[in-house]
C-alpha cells in the first residue's frame, strides 16, 4: 500500500479549517483583503474609495462569494497542472 502524502494545499486547507478561532482569524485577514481589493476596483471606475450605500452584512457576503470563487479558481488551475493523467 502506498502512503497518502498530503500535498500544500491540503496543508494550508487544514490549517484554515483547524479550529474555529482559525477560521474567524482566517476570515478576517481574507476580509481585508478583500477590502482592499474592493477599494481598488471602485477607484478604477471613477467611484469613491468609502462606501455611501450599503450595509455591512452586504460587505461581508459579497466577501464570502468572492473568497469562493477565488479559491475554485485557483483549485481548478492547480488540479489542472497536477493532473496525473
């Protein structure tokens, strides 16, 4: 038989989802983030860098959606190169 090895994404992922403390740490660096990003792309379009509408729950969805879609990118393209086929 041979030994599974964990590779770096089942490293990171494991570390993330490790507890809850590591994954409310984890959200809000990614939120940051996220902020950060969310402030660049608004500038690009002639848009202020505050936020005049909305709510913050908003904030904080949209931040989940974004780190999922990001995260099943880079999976994708990761298990694409990885292939062992």
């Amino acid at each position: 038989m041979e030994k599974y090895k964990p590779h770096i994404g089942d490293k990171i992922v494991g570390f993330i989802f490790k507890d809850k403390i590591h994954i409310a740490i984890s959200y809000i660096v990614w939120s940051f983030i996220y902020k950060i990003i969310d402030l660049n792309t608004m500038q690009w379009f002639g848009k202020g860098i505050f936020v005049t509408k909305g709510e913050p729950w908003e904030f904080l969805f949209m931040s989940v959606i974004a780190f999922f879609i990001i995260v099943g990118g880079i999976m994708g393209i990761f298990s694409f190169l990885t292939s062992k086929s």
